[in-house]
C-alpha cells in the first residue's frame, strides 16, 4: 500500500513544536501592535505626570524652574 503524501499524520512531538511555534508568532503579533500605544502613553521627556512627594516627609517638592 502506497503512503498519499496529501494525508500526512504529523507526530504528536511535530504538533506541538506547531503549536508552541504559532502561539510564539501570536504573542509576538499582539506585542508589537501594542507596543506603539504603550509608548504614546508615556509622559514627554522632561515632563513629570502627577504631583511628586519627599518620600522622607511625603511633602510635595518644589516643581523645577
């Protein structure tokens, strides 16, 4: 009996190195799309969100300038 290349059974190991392999690329995918929103919500260089206290007398420091 000739084996039909077409119905290939992949070994359990093939698929999960599969499996593990698109999860990766998933992952990946989803990081990279949220990566730009993440930067956008940072504060500008130089500029300090929210107010900041002495974490010795929790008194607000004086702002620069």
């Amino acid at each position: 009996m000739r084996t039909n290349p077409a119905r290939f059974s992949a070994s359990t190991e093939d698929r999960t190195i599969m499996t593990l392999t698109a999860r990766a690329l998933a992952t990946a995918s989803v990081l990279a799309l949220l990566a730009p929103a993440a930067v956008h919500a940072q504060a500008p260089a130089g500029q300090i969100q929210g107010r900041v206290t002495s974490a010795e007398t929790g008194a607000p420091l004086a702002a620069p300038g």
